[in-house]
C-alpha cells in the first residue's frame, strides 16, 4: 500500500508532527514574553537602545556592512513615519469616520497611531537583530562607497520628516496624547494633565 506525500514533505509524519508541536510551543513562549513586556516601555526602549549599541559597534569594528546598515536605517524610518501618522488620514473626508479634535470645544479623543507604540519597538528590535546576525555572513558585505549613501540617507530622512511636520501642522495634530482636559476646583478654568503634579 504506498501513501502520496506532498512535496517536500518529510516520510515521517511523526518527526513533522514533533517540529510543528516544537515550532508552535516556541511562538506560544515568544508571544507571551512580549505580552509580559507591554506595561515596562521604558525597559523595552532601554533594550533597543543596548540593541542598537550592539549593533553600531560591530558595524564599526568590522569596517563594512554598508548596505545592511542602510537597509536598517530606511526600514526604521518608516517605522517612525507610522509611528508618528494618524491611524486614520485627517486629509479625508469627515464621512469617512472620527477625525482628530480642531478646537478645545471639542471632545477629548487620544492620538491613535497608525503603527502603535509596541508594534513599532517589535518590529525595530527585530529589524536590528536581523541586521545583527547578518553581519556574520560575509555574502551581506558588499563593497560600496559609504559616504554615498550615508548622504542619501541624510537628505531622505531630512525629506521625510519635513513633509511629516508639514502634515502635522497643515491637519494641526501633535502625535504624542499627554491627557484629557481635566477642570480645577472652585475656578471653572481647565488645565491640561502634564503627567507630573504641581
């Protein structure tokens, strides 16, 4: 009796089995080891911070990686660029749904980003531990003339934030929530919430 496996499939339906189950297990345990990370930002930023050290120096010590570097640095600036944009385009219609506040009169609605806040620490830690390990692969090292695209990178980056503040201040949104309004007793004039007490 012969069986039909598909291709690529291993003949052992067992061994399969063992590195599915072993796969799944390692993402449940990765999964919830960011979930147990979400309340300490402050840590988390602190471990990119050592991530991109790490990074830096064997960039440096090795004198290449040009183009790896690069891509990290593209790849991270348009982490930021959603990061700092509305999750919804204020440019577009208000029928389209909630648009941010215009006027103090208004009700308080937060700044919702279009990539949040942990969405974007995971996926520039993993953009920078990607880059990392492949600075051990010498295929990744190709020869170019650095200066080139350090200015490249310098006058995109330059461009991009540029056209973001002029969003920003054109639609009159800041992309950071510091509180709702909250109003004094006794004198009936509000004061914003600046996380801090008097």
């Amino acid at each position: 009796m012969s069986e039909s496996f598909a291709y690529g499939a291993s003949e052992d339906p067992d061994r399969n089995d063992y590195f599915s189950k072993l796969r799944i297990q390692s993402s449940q345990r990765m999964q919830r080891l960011l979930d147990r990370s979400v309340p300490f930002a402050f840590h988390r930023w602190l471990a990119w911070v050592f991530l991109a050290l790490m990074y830096t120096l064997r960039a440096y010590f090795v004198h290449g990686y040009y183009i790896v570097t690069y891509g990290l640095g593209i790849y991270n600036l348009n982490l930021m660029i959603g990061f700092l944009s509305p999750a919804r385009d204020p440019s577009l219609s208000a029928s389209e749904g909630p648009t941010l506040p215009s006027s103090n009169n208004e009700e308080y609605r937060p700044f919702v980003r279009k990539l949040p806040e942990f969405k974007f620490w995971v996926k520039s830690a993993k953009s920078l531990l990607v880059s990392f390990s492949m600075t051990f692969f010498p295929v990744f090292d190709v020869p170019v003339f650095w200066p080139i695209l350090l200015m490249y990178f310098i006058m995109l980056f330059t461009m991009t934030m540029k056209q973001q503040l002029r969003h920003m201040i054109k639609h009159k949104y800041v992309p950071f929530s510091w509180g709702k309004q909250t109003y004094g007793k006794g004198s009936g004039g509000g004061k914003e919430m600046s996380g801090g007490s008097d």
